[in-house]
C-alpha cells in the first residue's frame, strides 16, 4: 500500500530578510515575499531578499547589494558634480504629484527650465505647466538657478548619507554573522 507525501507550504519558522532586516516567515525554507504594496490590487514592488534564505542561513546576498549601492553612491556623486557645473537654465526641479493609479503621491524630481521675462520669472516643468517662479519664492533668474540646483544636491547628499549607513549596517551584519540553523524563530500555533 502506497502513502502519500504531503507537502506543505506553510511555515514553521521566522528568519531575517538579508537586505531589508525584516522579519519574515519561511514557507519552504524561503522568505516570504515582502516588501510590496498591493495598492492598486496587485503586488508592486519586492524586496529583493524575498524568495532567498534568511540572514540566520546565508549572508550570500549581502555582499552583492553593497557593491551594488556602492555603485549607486558613486552615480549620485557624479550627479551631483553634473548638477554643479550645469550653466545651462535647465535645472532639477522637485514637484509635488498626487497618485493617479500608475504614480503614487509624493514628491518627484523632474526638469524645469527657468526663463525671464519683463522681470518676471517663469517655471517651465518638462510635461510642459508653467508656473511664475514668484510662486516658489523665485524672483531672480541667477539666484532661482542657484537655489534649485543647491535644493538637488542637498537632496542628492541626504540620499548618499543613507545609502552609507545602509552600507555600514550590512558590513556590521557580515562582520557578526555565524551560521545558526537553530536561531530561527518557530512559528506559533494559530500565526
């Protein structure tokens, strides 16, 4: 008489997501996915550690994310020399968008291209809506130029410094890691 295998999907333990820290349960021994929203009724976005062992088995992705955010930092660097040496009145402007179902709310970087007129500034965003620059404070071409382009660095730097501190976070986490199977957390009855 033959019995069936079953096979189950359900999990009996919590690990450490690899890349983000989140912790997750472990349907057959991966990291549940995570990371995403399902604001518009299917999944957008993922963690890139979903679906891959938890940092208490392996610290193989790890290692790739810091060359990859190194890569990053040092794109932003090179974005930030370009903003900086830019003469051109075509400057990084920062709009605000409310969601429409393939954009969420929030802020965006974009273009804008900065021109006087009669003594009166005008902001003309990529997508074409101009603007006075008098409503964002503007009321100097030079001065508005300088402004938007320091507000891009600024911001540039702010997303560098975060990157580094991810970096160094990771570089802790390889630094303290040791293979320990039985550090997962179980799963209780009823979760």
């Amino acid at each position: 008489m033959r019995t069936k295998r079953v096979i189950t999907t359900k999990a009996v333990y919590f690990g450490t997501c690899q890349i983000c820290g989140a912790l997750q349960k472990l349907p057959k021994g991966r990291l549940s996915k995570h990371g995403y929203t399902k604001e518009w009724g299917f999944f957008n976005g993922m963690c890139a550690g979903a679906e891959n062992k938890p940092f208490e088995l392996s610290k193989d992705l790890i290692e790739g994310i810091i060359i990859a955010v190194k890569t990053q930092i040092q794109n932003l660097e090179l974005e930030i020399t370009k903003v900086q040496s830019d003469t051109s009145n075509v400057v990084p402007f920062r709009e605000y968008r409310s969601g429409n179902g393939l954009v969420r709310s929030g802020y965006y970087w974009t273009t804008a291209t900065v021109t006087e007129e009669n003594g009166s500034l005008t902001i003309t965003l990529a997508d074409g809506k101009k603007f006075p620059g008098s409503r964002y404070g503007y009321y100097k071409l030079d001065s508005a130029l300088d402004r938007l382009r320091l507000r891009r660095v600024e911001d540039i730097k702010a997303t560098i410094k975060q990157r580094r501190e991810y970096i160094q976070w990771q570089e802790g986490r390889i630094r303290d890691w040791v293979a320990r199977p039985g550090e997962l957390i179980p799963v209780s009855p009823g979760a």
